[in-house]
C-alpha cells in the first residue's frame, strides 16, 4: 500500500469520525417544549343577551411580546431584565393565544363574536391592549404570572368605555409549565373580568 493510499484513508478515516462526534453531540441537545394556554375552563356566566353581538379585534401590545419566546424576569435580582427560557417557548405569541382564548370564552357566554371583517354586522367594536403578560418570580422557588391589559368599547366609531385589568395567578412550579399555566389563568381571570364590565355597560 502506497503512502498516498495509506493518508487518504486516514483523512477519509478522521472526517466520519468528525461527522458521528458532531452528530452525537447533536441528538444530546434537550428538545423544545411547546405550551399554550389548555382547553378552555368551564364557560362563564350566559352575558350574551346583555351585550349582543361584538367585534373582537386582534389583542395588540408591546414589540417585546410579539414572539413565540417563553420569558420571565427575576424580581428578586434584577426586575428591568427580562429574560428567554432556553428549551421552552409559546406555539403562537402571546397576542395570539390571548386573542384566541378570549374570543373562545366570550363566544362561550353566550356573545356573538364577530371579526373585524364583519364590520357591517355590528357597530360594537372591542379593542384590547396589552400592558404586561409576565412570569414573575418572587424568589427562586416562587413565580406568578401577569396579565395586564386596557380595554375599549367603541360604538358607531365612538368611545364608549375603557378599563384597565389586571389579574396575577400563582404559577403550580418555578418553570417554564407553570409560568404557562399561571399565565391562562390570570388570562381567564381577566376574561371574565372584561365579560363583567362590558355586561354593566348601557345597551346599545
């Protein structure tokens, strides 16, 4: 065997070593895990009659919310940080869930929710701004999430209301599970909140 053959296989050789290290290193790294927010709670009370039939608009909010990227922030070492989970993130962003969820639990009692593309069915627009959706932690064993939005009613393109909800729920453990569940439930709780409110205002 010529020297040249014998440093050919011994390249070849060294390469498929490489690419099965590479490859092992590879299947070694943890998966991500996808969260939303989980099937819908038990429906509210019926308010369908006492606000008939509304347009729910896209839930809009800050840039650094627009993302699929599960974050939280240390209160307890630095609350100006907000920081990503490395493993973890949302399957939609948080205007989207959000948006889905609460058009899903109005509809459930009892509201016809209609879209922004069925403006000529209804003047009754409701438009929702977030203000924060967090995973907070306490401590480094204690988390709740946060959610904190203002809300318009607009008739015929006027101002009727706006309140500002806010609602924070224990998460059930210090990781990105719990922050997720945590946050659902301060969302649901925000959503019967706004069902309330919107129930108490005059009739159109």
């Amino acid at each position: 065997m010529t020297s040249a053959i014998r440093n050919a296989i011994a390249v070849l050789a060294a390469t498929v070593g490489m690419t099965v290290l590479l490859a092992g290193c590879a299947s070694k790294g943890q998966p991500t895990a996808q969260y939303d927010f989980g099937p819908l709670p038990q429906p509210q009370a019926k308010a369908g009659a006492a606000i008939g039939a509304i347009i729910v608009a896209d839930i809009v909010g800050p840039a650094a919310l627009d993302t699929e990227r599960m974050q939280y922030r240390l209160l307890y070492a630095d609350a100006r940080q907000s920081r990503p989970y490395a493993y973890n993130q949302w399957t939609a962003t948080p205007f989207q869930l959000m948006t889905q969820r609460m058009k899903a639990q109005i509809a459930q009692a009892g509201v016809k929710v209609l879209s922004t593309t069925d403006a000529a069915a209804s003047p009754t627009v409701l438009r929702m701004e977030v203000n924060d959706f967090a995973q907070n932690f306490d401590s480094a064993t204690s988390s709740s999430g946060i959610v904190n939005l203002r809300a318009s009613l607009f008739r015929n393109h006027k101002l009727v209301d706006q309140k500002t909800f806010a609602r924070s729920s224990a998460a059930p453990s210090p990781d990105a599970a719990g922050g997720a569940r945590a946050l659902a439930d301060a969302t649901d709780a925000v959503t019967a909140d706004v069902l309330a409110w919107l129930a108490a205002l005059p009739p159109q």
